[in-house]
C-alpha cells in the first residue's frame, strides 16, 4: 500500500497548484510540458529556533487562499455557480493492452518496460465554465508511454473532450515517483490532471483516470475470492464565497472481490486534505469523507461499474455532506487479476470530487 506521506504532499500540492497553471489555451492538440516542482519538507535545523505558530488567517502553502480551516484552498478563476456530479468513467477507443505472462510490466517486475505503448484512458473530466463547473464527456481518451524505466518516464496524455494534449516527465518510474502524476502497481496506473486556460486564468479542466494492462476476459477468475488494497487520491470543488475553489485529497483504497458473484465492495478509508501549513506543530492533514465502494464485474468481461457513497462526514471545509453518492468504474488488471484501476466521483449538490485509485492483491 503506497500512502503519500507529508513530505510528499508538500511536493504533490505545489505540483497540483502548478498543474493549473501551466496548460493550454483551448483548441485541440496543443502540448503542454509539465515541470515537477520541488518543494523542500526538511525539517529545520535542531540548533534553529522553533518556528512561529502560522497565523489564524491565513495558510502558508504556494497559491493557498482563505482562513487556515479551508486547508490547502486554491482559487478556480471560475465564478461560484453549479458544481456537477461527474459522470461514470469510460475507456477511450484504442485497442485494448492485455496482459500476459512474462509480459510488459509498468514496475518492471516482469519483462520488459512499456515503450511506445498506447492505452485506452478510463476517464472522466469536469470542466470549468463562465458560470460553474460541468461535467464532460471522456471518449478516446488515450495515455502513451513513451518510455519507462527505474529512473526516468516519459508520457502523453490525450482527453479530446476537454483539449488536454500535455506531455509529461518523471524523474522517476512511471507508478513510483516522487513527482505525483501517476502512481500504482505492475499491470495498472492511476492519476489526475487539471489545466487552465490562459485568459483570462480560470479553470480548463480536471480529469481522473487509470491504464494498464488488462486482464483477459478468459483469465477473469470465475470462483474464489480476492483483497486488493492501495491508494485513492482526487480532486473536490467547492464554492466559498463568489468563487469556485479546490483542493487535493488522498487516502487508502481497500476492495474485496467475490468472482463466483462478479460481486466488489469496499471502501476509501482516511482520506485527507493537506492543512496547508508546513511549520513545526502543524496537524498536518484535516479529514475528508470515507467513502463505501459498491460495483459488480460486467459478465464475460474484465471491468465493473457501481455506486459510492459517503460514509463518514467530518464537517471540514471541503467533507462532503451525509448525503453524499457518486460512481465508480474500473477493469482487472494482470494476467491473473493481480491487480485493478479505477475511477470514482462523489457528490452532494454543492460540492463533487472526482478521483482514481490503483489497487493490487
């Protein structure tokens, strides 16, 4: 189980911050070069003196807005109108990359690694306009991995329906990195983008999505029982005030899989949002939703689809209420459903996330 600690989320939030702030303008098919951004999480010298508290009003983080309670907050350039629910995930178009023994593995723990590979993208997108944020629609949505080794990753990544065209690269592989564009296991990799449009600055986009190489629908297991645990993370979108905000949230992922059923439910467990604050005494994070995972494997196949809901409701800035639902879709990954992507949303009426998780047995 790969959990994100803080000196990571100092980093992932001054990337995230960035993410909405390098992208491109609109029309399709234009790139975008995403630079890591490093963020420093050492802690101070012993012999230094300990820092101030962080004053009431404000949060420290690179591009933060508002009181220190909304935690790492970042302004959506978008008025405060409606904020969709996302609608259910879907694989773009391209050919299907199955997974076979000996195969290609993203951490290459098998054969070789990806190279020139293109994936079908499960995805969905929320898009900002002049008066809030809709949902989109994420058809031939494709990921290629234009290489991938222990030390370095290349990629691109293609939501037509949204305009992102952005290429990317990591310092480091493509499911264990530092720099938080993707993450996951051997078969399977999750992730999120958001973008900007330049002018005026406001929100483009933002988009959860999962790739790998899938199981074979012959492979599927049909009896027995599976436990695959791993990592949730998304985006949520709230109003406050006259506009439109966000943040980043992560946390665990846990399913259960009954295949003589086609049967999965689960949960997103301690998830959290970043408090913002990085100086000495600081509590770090501030608690999100848990959330109850529900689907059921489509027969003779190797992807599911079902419901989420809130199961917890903190009551921080960006906890969605009680009430709260959404969906979750995903595909078996390995030659032997070793391990499964997915992508979820939950909404309440006022505020929506939107997110993936990676999960392995």
């Amino acid at each position: 189980m790969r959990k994100i600690p803080m000196s990571n989320v100092l980093r992932f939030t001054a990337i995230f911050a960035g993410a909405f702030t390098s992208a491109c303008s609109g029309g399709g098919g234009t790139g975008t070069s995403a630079t890591p951004v490093a963020v420093s999480a050492s802690a101070p010298a012993s012999t230094a003196p300990a820092p101030a508290p962080a004053p009431a009003t404000q949060t420290l983080c690179g591009g933060c807005i508002g009181p220190v309670s909304l935690g790492s907050a970042y302004d959506s350039g978008i008025p405060a109108g409606a904020i969709a629910p996302p609608s259910s995930a879907s694989f773009g178009s391209a050919p299907t990359q199955s997974a076979a023994p000996g195969g290609p593995t993203f951490d290459g723990s098998s054969g070789s690694y990806p190279a020139n590979v293109t994936f079908p993208l499960l995805s969905s997108s929320l898009k900002g306009g002049t008066s809030g944020i809709s949902a989109a629609s994420a058809s031939d949505a494709t990921l290629t991995v234009v290489g991938t080794s222990p030390s370095s990753t290349s990629f691109q990544l293609v939501i037509p329906s949204v305009n992102v065209n952005a290429s990317f690269t990591n310092r480091e592989n493509i499911v264990n990195n530092l720099d938080g564009w993707t993450w996951g296991y051997s078969y399977v990799a999750a992730g999120l983008w958001a973008q900007r449009n330049t002018a005026p600055s406001s929100l483009q986009s933002a988009s959860a999505y999962s790739f790998g190489y899938e199981t074979p629908a012959s492979a599927v297991p049909k009896t027995g029982t599976a436990q695959f645990s791993g990592t949730a993370n998304g985006y949520v979108f709230a109003n406050n005030g006259g506009t439109t905000i966000y943040t980043l949230i992560d946390g665990k992922a846990n399913l259960s899989v009954n295949f003589s059923s086609g049967q999965m439910n689960g949960a997103l467990t301690q998830m959290e949002q970043w408090d913002g604050v990085p100086y000495s005494g600081s509590p770090g994070y501030l608690p999100w939703n848990d959330v109850s995972l529900n689907a059921s494997i489509t027969p003779g196949t190797n992807r599911f689809s079902g419901s989420t809901a809130a199961s917890s409701a903190p009551g921080t800035s960006f906890s969605l209420a009680a009430s709260a639902t959404g969906h979750i879709d995903g595909a078996l990954y390995g030659p032997s459903a070793q391990n499964l992507g997915a992508v979820w949303s939950l909404s309440d009426g006022a505020k929506s996330a939107i997110g993936a998780l990676a999960a392995k047995q």
